[in-house]
C-alpha cells in the first residue's frame, strides 16, 4: 500500500532478493515526543547496485515519492473525505461529544414566542 500509493521505494540488497532498503522520505516519518515517549530516527547510507534490482530498466524514470504537506505556524489539519461511519456504540456517561445543539424546550419556547 505505502510502495503503491508513492510513498516508499523498495530496492533490492544483493542478488538474492531476501533483503530489500526501504527508501522513506524522513519528513514523512515522525520522530520526538509523542505521549510523552522519544522516538528516534536513524538515516543510513546504503549502496545497492542496479544490476541486482528487478526494475533496473525503469531506474531513473519513477515519480518522484509523495511527501506530506507542511503545516505553517497558526495553520491546523483539517479533516476530509468521507470518514467512518457512526459508532455503534453509545457514548460512555460524562464523555458525550461536545458539539453545538439546541435543547428542546428551548426550541419549544423559542417558537411559541
């Protein structure tokens, strides 16, 4: 799914095909505090030749890897497309989700007015 969707390239170690480099844009992959763990990120350099990579004609002609949109400070994500279905479960007592709605009575007395 990453490799088809533009996101890593895999290349071939050696002629055998039981090891392979994983090629990751590092601003792709995350790294530091994330609930309150570190993580660190290592970059190596790898050397593979292009006789041992099965898409050897194609090297050179791949477009180029997806990389993840930088967000400018003051900016926040927001979320598209059309998302998961509703939960089939209710919500737990005191964790309902916060969103804006109007009471029925209210609604009632607004109109009776």
């Amino acid at each position: 799914m990453l490799k088809d969707g533009g996101w890593l390239e895999v290349r071939q170690i050696g002629p055998t095909g039981t090891a392979n480099a994983y090629i990751v844009n590092d601003r792709v992959a995350w790294s530091g505090n994330r609930d309150g763990i570190r993580y660190s990120l290592f970059s190596a350099a790898v050397l593979v030749s292009d006789d041992e990579q099965p898409d050897k004609a194609e090297l050179g002609a791949q477009p180029p890897l997806e990389r993840i949109p930088t967000l400018l400070p003051g900016e926040r994500q927001l979320p598209t497309g059309d998302g998961l279905p509703p939960v089939s479960q209710p919500f737990l007592e005191g964790l309902e989700a916060d969103l804006p709605a109007r009471s029925a009575h209210l609604h009632q007395e607004e109109s009776a007015e």
